[in-house]
C-alpha cells in the first residue's frame, strides 16, 4: 500500500523528456524534490513561484531543470557559502563541504531544506534522504519545519520513514 502511495505522489505530471543524459538516482531525487515542494506549505511563497537551488550534485540540477522545463520556477546551481535568501528549496548533496556558514547566508529566509546524507540532515535540516539497496525514502524533522513556518503535508508525512 505504501508503495502505491509513493507512486501516486510521483508519477502525476511528472516525465523526463531530455536528450541529456540523467541517471536514475538523480531523476528519483529530482521528483522527490519537486514533490516536496508541491505538499508543502510557505508562509510566504506561492508554489507556482517557487525558486529551487541544488549544491552540488550537477546531475540532480539537470533532472530538476527537466521537470521544471516547462514552468516559470527556476533551478540553480548554488554553493553554500554564496547568499541563500534568493532559494525557496535547497537540495545539499553528499559532497558538499561545509555547512558552517549556511546559517549566516540563509538569514530569516524560510527555505526547505533537504539533505542527501544523515550527517547534513542532522545539522538542521527539514528533509534528508535515505539510501538503501534499491530504495530511496526519506527523513523529516518535523520540529524543524514548524521552526522555519513550513506546514507540511499529511500525505508526504505518511510517506516518510522517520519522522523527528
């Protein structure tokens, strides 16, 4: 049953149609973000206004701009020491260095935060992916979310395999 939520909650609207090449972790992580987006709610964004930024992982970029293609929300790609406020949703993959300066460049913004790995998540992150043998799920701190103002969905909370 679980699993034909998750596919309910990926599938509609969603198809990648580009000639670049994407691999399939980055295509699931892409809907995954873009999915998060959609069963969240700002306090002060319109979801079709949404601005999506990814640090560090060029593959996710590309599949989110392939998502997105069609619609007026940008994805670009950002360091974590350059000035956040201009991000509504913030992907930080594996290998992004350092988030010692995140705080200072996010300010009072209310950003979504979501983390590829558990040590990045456990910094303060809303959302942070789970990696399993042929899975991905994820992780949501909850407490950090109503911190930032974020309502997030019943159905996305269902759907998570922890919830902090």
């Amino acid at each position: 049953m679980r699993w034909l939520l998750l596919l309910c909650l990926l599938l509609p609207g969603y198809g990648l149609a580009s000639t670049q090449i994407i691999t399939g972790d980055a295509s699931l992580k892409a809907a995954f973000i873009y999915r998060f987006a959609q069963f969240t709610v700002w306090p002060d964004a319109k979801p079709d206004s949404l601005r999506y930024c990814i640090a560090g992982d060029d593959t996710v970029l590309l599949a989110m701009r392939d998502i997105l293609r069609d619609s007026s929300n940008p994805v670009t790609a950002v360091t974590l020491q350059q000035n956040l406020q201009s991000c509504d949703v913030l992907y930080i993959a594996a290998g992004t260095t350092t988030l010692s300066t995140f705080s200072e460049n996010v300010g009072t913004k209310t950003i979504l935060t979501i983390a590829e790995n558990v040590q990045t998540f456990r910094q303060g992150m809303v959302i942070g992916f789970i990696t399993e043998p042929k899975r991905l799920s994820f992780r949501v701190n909850l407490q950090v979310a109503k911190q930032q103002g974020l309502i997030l969905s019943s159905q996305m909370l269902k759907l998570a395999k922890e919830i902090y």
